[in-house]
C-alpha cells in the first residue's frame, strides 16, 4: 500500500505538537515495556539517520492500522 505523505505529514504535525506540549509540561513519554532501552540505544547516537529513519517506519507502520 503507498504512503498517503499528507496524511503522514498531519500526523507527524499532530504528535510533534504533542512530544512538544510533554516536554513543556516536563511529562516523561509513555513507551512500550521494553522498548524504552532500545530508543534509548538510538538516541544516543550521534547518527541522526537512526532516528529519522525509526521516525519515518513507525508513521507508516502507524498508516497501515
């Protein structure tokens, strides 16, 4: 199935501004028990392409449901 990019830039839009409001609000993000030490591994990377790239998969996996 393609990717629907203007619905996938909406809800990229609608959680930036929700990721913005938690980090704000200094509320911790709620993750799958775990999965939290595996983003961790990710973050810290100084690879930038990791993240972009867990990013882009979870708003197309996020798409198919």
């Amino acid at each position: 199935m393609p990717l629907d990019y203007e619905a996938a830039r909406g809800l990229l839009d609608q959680l930036f501004s929700e990721a913005e409001q938690d980090l704000l609000c200094e509320t911790a993000p709620s993750l799958p028990e775990g999965l939290a030490e595996h983003f961790e591994i990710v973050f810290r990377s100084n690879t930038q392409a990791y993240r972009e790239v867990l990013v882009g998969c979870a708003i197309a996996r996020l798409q198919e449901t």
